[in-house]
C-alpha cells in the first residue's frame, strides 16, 4: 500500500529527547524547583527521561552556553548562582532592551493591544497564587511590545527575563513588589493609550531598575554587593 502525503509525520518538526529535557531542566532552574549551586545529576534525568545520557549531556551542554549551568570538574553540571553585580548587569540588559522595544511598539497599538494588556494587568494585580506573578508579570511586558514586530528583540528579552525570573520571584514576594508593580503597570499602560513614547519608555526603564534595587534589598546578607542602582 503506497504512503500518502497527508498522513507523513514531519519527524523535523518534533522536538528532540535533548529538546525536551532542556526544556524541563530549564523550567525547573527558572521555577526554584532547582536551587542556585545545585547538582544536576545525569543518571537521574536519563531514567526520568528513560533515555541514555547522551542527550541529557547534550540538553545541559545547551543550558550552560545559556548560562544556566555550569560545569565543574568532578561535579558535574551545577545549577548556575549569580552574585549580586551580575544580578544587576542583566536588569540593566532588561532596562535597556524593553525601554526600546516599547518605543518601537507604541506606534503600532492598538485598542486591541491595550485590551490585551489591561487583561493582564489586571489578572496581574487579582492573583494570589505567587508562583504566577512573574509568568502574569511577563505576559503583561511582552504584549506591550509584540506590536513592535521585531520577534528577535522580544525572543532576546525573554531570554533575559528567564535569567532572573526566579530572583524575580523573590522580589515580588518579599517586598510587597505585586502592588508596586501593579501602580507602575497601570502607568505604563496609559501612557501607551497617550502615545506618550518618551514617557513610556522611561517609565519602562525606572520600573525595571527600581524592582533591581528592591531585590537587592532583600538578597541574603553576606553576599556581594554589586554596583549602586
């Protein structure tokens, strides 16, 4: 019986077994399910997995050239810590990225797209659950910026923004950072409805920096401190 092209799997678009383990190892950094410093043992993830360690090697070889782990000599791949002036460099990334695509964006809004965000907003500012303030938090900022139609800038600031999501998580749980970001977030948001570009953009800017100081604030003691924001 011949094959029929309508029932062909596109075996290159399913993600591979190391594909799926990077996504899992990394969602689970990204969450705290994995803390800062620890190990990630292969064996287990390859019986996780019920694959060999060949790909579990390979997901982690991806994650470190992400900055998600790291390898040390008779260790292994060790879930990768930031001291506090890395913390601050990679907000600064953030600040200057997404100051940016709001300008690019603003022009192209829409009442489609404040809709949008003030839905997000709004869930944002209602929800209790703590573990889904960062990913609301996101949501809220991306679709700010999707109107720029520039998708390697906002690829590039998620990836950002999985960098320091589970400190982010810290900041908004521990320093009553939902209603600050909440204010903010409503601010930012009309100013878009103004067409306020300028505005907005610093806005964007000040919020970022301003939630990088309140996380500093409540780090642990004894770690480094990074230069002043």
């Amino acid at each position: 019986m011949p094959f029929k092209a309508d029932h062909a799997i596109n075996l290159g678009a399913a993600p591979s077994a190391s594909e799926v383990i990077m996504k899992f190892v990394r969602d689970s950094i990204i969450d705290g399910t994995l803390d800062e410093g620890e190990p990630i043992r292969q064996d287990d993830v390859a019986r996780m997995f019920n694959v060999s360690k060949i790909p579990v090697r390979e997901a982690l070889k991806r994650l470190e050239a992400e900055g998600f782990v790291v390898f040390h000599r008779n260790r292994g791949a060790v879930v990768t810590s930031l001291s506090e002036p890395e913390i601050v460099q990679v907000f600064e990334v953030r600040a200057l990225l997404e100051a940016g695509a709001i300008r690019y964006s603003i022009p192209h809004m829409t009442e489609q797209t404040f809709e949008k965000a003030q839905g997000y907003c709004d869930a944002f500012a209602n929800e209790n659950n703590v573990a889904r303030w960062a990913e609301l938090n996101w949501r809220f900022h991306s679709s700010l910026y999707e109107d720029a139609k520039r998708p390697y800038l906002l690829n590039t600031i998620r990836s950002v923004n999985d960098r320091i999501e589970r400190y982010l998580r810290v900041q908004l749980s521990l320093s009553k950072g939902q209603r600050t970001a909440d204010v903010e977030h409503r601010q930012i948001l009309a100013l878009c409805r103004k067409g306020d570009i300028d505005g907005a953009a610093s806005l964007v800017h000040d919020h970022i920096m301003g939630a990088c100081r309140s996380l500093l604030m409540h780090l642990p003691q004894g770690t480094v401190r990074g230069p002043k924001v």
